[in-house]
C-alpha cells in the first residue's frame, strides 16, 4: 500500500519530472490549454505535458490518400522529435484512430 504522503510527493514533483511539453514549433506564448497526460510504453507509465490547441487539426482523419499520407508524416515526426512512440504520441494527443 502506497503512504498518502509518498502519493502526495510524487504528485507534487511529477510536472517537475514530465519531458518538456508537446507543442507546436511555432509556439511563441504560453499554451492557452495545457494538459498532463499519463501514457503507457514499453518503458512503463510516463507523464506528458501537451498543449491541446496546436494539435486539434490531427484529430479528424483526413478523406484524401494525400491528406491521410501528410497527417502520418506529421505524427512520425512529432514522435521522432520528442522521443515517442506512435502509440504513446496517439495517447498522449488523444486520437480515436
């Protein structure tokens, strides 16, 4: 059984543990909606920092092959630049698909 104060320090310190926070390169001013965000790897359970907003546009599937093509190449690279894998990037961005 976990101590409700070692509970109480890990959630206090995890924001100071997360990787730097998902967002868009162009970002230059705070997030308007930053959430924390549990994913679960091959290296067990992490936490994320996400800034929603910048990644809304991935949520609908696009209807074109070429649209389709486009999103996958941005999902690569978001998950190669911060280390990820497609399927921790899909939790942490919270896509159905």
């Amino acid at each position: 059984m976990i101590r409700p104060v070692a509970l109480l320090l890990g959630l206090l310190a995890a924001p100071a543990l997360a990787q730097p926070c998902l967002q868009a390169p162009w970002r230059d001013s705070p997030c308007p909606n930053l959430m924390y965000q549990a994913v679960n790897g091959e290296e067990g359970a992490r936490m994320l920092c996400v800034c929603q907003p910048d990644f809304a546009h991935l949520q609908k599937v696009p209807e074109t092959a070429a649209g389709q093509t486009l999103r996958v190449k941005e999902l690569e690279r978001i998950a190669a630049s911060y280390n990820l894998s497609d399927s921790e990037l899909r939790q942490a961005l919270r896509l159905a698909d």
